[in-house]
C-alpha cells in the first residue's frame, strides 16, 4: 500500500512537470509569435529596459570593478611564480570576457531585476489587472510579457560589456598602478592575444542566452504563481534558484560548445 501511494505519488509529480515544460513551450512560442506587433509600441521595451537595465547599472559597475581588481591581483601572484606577469592584461581580459563578465552579470541580473519581474507580474495577476486586460480584449502576453522579455535579452549582453570592460579597468589599476607592471606590456599582451569573434562575441552570445532564460524563467514563474502573497514570494524564490541553475548549465554547455576546439 505504501509502494503504491509512493508511486502515485511520483507519477502526479513527473506528470505536473511535464505538463509545466509543455505549457511554458507554448507560452514561450506564444510570446515569440506576438512579439512583432510591439513593433508598433516600441516604447513600452524601452520602459522596460530603463527600468530593469538602467537600475541595474550600480551593482554591475561596483561588481566588475572589484571582480576585475581581485582577478588582477590573483593573476599577478600565479603569473609571477612563472615569471610571466607580463601576460597579466590577457589573462585579465579572457577571464572577463569569455567567462566571468557573463555569468557573473547574469547572476546579479537574476537576483536583481528578475525576482523583480517576478514579483512584478505576480502581483499584477493577484491585483486581476491581467484578468481585466483580457476582459477588454487585450492579451496580457503581448501587452505586458513580450515587452519585458525583450528587454531582458537587450538588457543582460549590454551590462555584461559594461561589466567586462569595467572589470579590465579593474585589473588594470591593481597591476599596473598598484603592483606595478608595464603599462605597454599590459595592454599590448591583451590586444594580442584577445581574439574579437572566439573570446568576445562567444561572450557576448553566451550573455544573449543566459538573458533569454532568465527572463524568460522570471516572467513564467510570475505568471503561473498563485494570487497570493505567499506564493509570489514563493515563486521569487524560485526564479533565483532556477535562474542559477540554467545559468551554470548552460554556460558549461556553451563553454563546451565554443572553446572545445
């Protein structure tokens, strides 16, 4: 009997998270089809890039500039050993560049806009302002998803640039201002050896995907959360546990997928 109940148990969960996967697929292509015709209100996505972009910009910039001075100062030290400090600058800009400057950004931007969209969307549903808005003949998916999706896709490539090149700005002020190495060598190491289509666009796109999943993540569990309080909370949660999730398995696929050769 106890089996049994086990395995009913079980089942009833696999079953509700298939049928999540299916609805969010649907909700997902539902987005995408209705997303051309914001092309006729492209205001509402730079609303929603000021505010979930913009308002992201201080701890993007504190956190780069500090990531970059602590990979400069941990650089300097490993090189050192090997007598290759000089190569300080391109390790500062690959660490930054494929890696560090795109998860890390998507990171803060999961615990920061988007347990706000969360938070957003849910509140919205537990207010039945999305109710209304179907009920005057306007769908919510069009009017307040796409909009805010796109954003984030805009939004996270932009502030992991803004990261990265504040990171190096970073690493340049411990090892050459600080520490002391050569200026010339620093930037000239980093210009030969940083490679603009395999080092910077594969880390630029790794931060497209990484701001498809996470926004997508924070608008879903928004919009399928309970009209309560608790379960907005509840789902907010979420959002960052399972934004963090995709985001480090997906950047070890992509890593595979770019860098393997």
């Amino acid at each position: 009997m106890i089996a049994e109940n086990l395995l009913a148990r079980l089942g009833a969960t696999v079953r509700e998270q298939i049928a999540s996967v299916g609805y969010g697929a649907r909700m997902f292509a539902a987005m995408l089809g209705l997303s051309p015709g914001m092309l006729k209100r492209p205001r509402l996505v730079v609303e929603q890039l000021h505010f979930i972009g913009n308002y992201s910009m201080l701890i993007i910039t504190l956190s780069g500039l500090f990531v970059g001075m602590v990979l400069g100062l941990q650089g300097y030290y490993t090189l050192n050993k090997y007598g290759a400090e000089q190569s300080l600058g391109l390790l500062v800009a690959l660490g930054l560049t494929r890696e560090l400057g795109p998860v890390i950004t998507a990171l803060l931007f999961a615990g920061r806009a988007g347990t706000s969209l969360t938070a957003e969307i849910g509140l919205m549903k537990a207010g039945e302002q999305l109710s209304a808005m179907e009920m005057m003949a306007v769908n919510p998916i069009q009017r307040v998803l796409a909009p805010r999706f796109w954003a984030g896709v805009l939004a996270v490539p932009l502030l992991a640039s803004i990261f990265s090149a504040v990171g190096v700005f970073g690493g340049y002020l411990v090892g050459v201002k600080l520490i002391g190495v050569d200026d010339g060598a620093f930037w000239s190491q980093m210009q030969g050896g940083v490679d603009i289509w395999k080092d910077i666009f594969n880390g630029f796109f790794k931060s497209v995907v990484f701001g498809i999943a996470i926004t997508f993540i924070a608008l879903y569990q928004g919009y399928e959360s309970q009209p309560t309080p608790e379960d907005v909370a509840r789902a907010t949660t979420r959002t960052v546990v399972l934004s963090s999730l995709a985001i480090w398995w997906l950047d070890f696929m992509l890593t595979a997928l770019m860098f393997s050769k």
